[in-house]
C-alpha cells in the first residue's frame, strides 16, 4: 500500500501564493482568501482551513480552483512538482 498524504503546509502555501497572483491578474492584488474562495464558490472557511494547512481540499474545492486558475492538480498536490504559479486566464 503506497502513502498518498498530502503535504498539507506545501499545498497551503502554493494556494496562497496562487491566490496571489491571481488577484494581481485580475487587478485586485490584496485579493484575501474569503474573496477567493467566494470566487471559488466554496466555503470561505473551508478554503482557508486549506490555505493554512489544517485539512486538505475537498474535491470540489480542488475542481473549482483548477477550473477558475487553470494551474494543473499535479502541481498543487505533489510537493515535488516544479513549476510556477501563474494563473492562465
């Protein structure tokens, strides 16, 4: 049986950074996590529980942040996934 945790520290700063520089893409660079997560369409609570490395994502949560920023899953879940975190638009 192979381990599938997630790192969860690794994943809530590569959200926040994501959240980032998705606010500044779209003109809004102090962009906080409850607007975002409004953007999202997902609990506020919820998103910055992620954020914070407290819990993991759900999958809707997950969905939702593919589908808004277009940054791969890959990248967000695997630690060792190198990349950068630009939202394509």
């Amino acid at each position: 049986m192979s381990d599938h945790t997630i790192d969860l520290e690794t994943l809530g700063e590569r959200l926040a950074g994501v959240r980032r520089t998705y606010g500044e893409s779209i003109d809004l660079p102090n962009l906080g996590s409850d607007a975002f997560a409004t953007l999202l369409g997902v609990p506020a609570t919820a998103y910055a529980s992620c954020e914070r490395g407290e819990r993991e994502p759900t999958v809707d949560l997950l969905v939702a942040l593919r589908n808004r920023t277009r940054i791969s899953l890959d990248w967000f879940l695997d630690p060792n996934q190198p990349g950068a975190n630009r939202p394509s638009q």
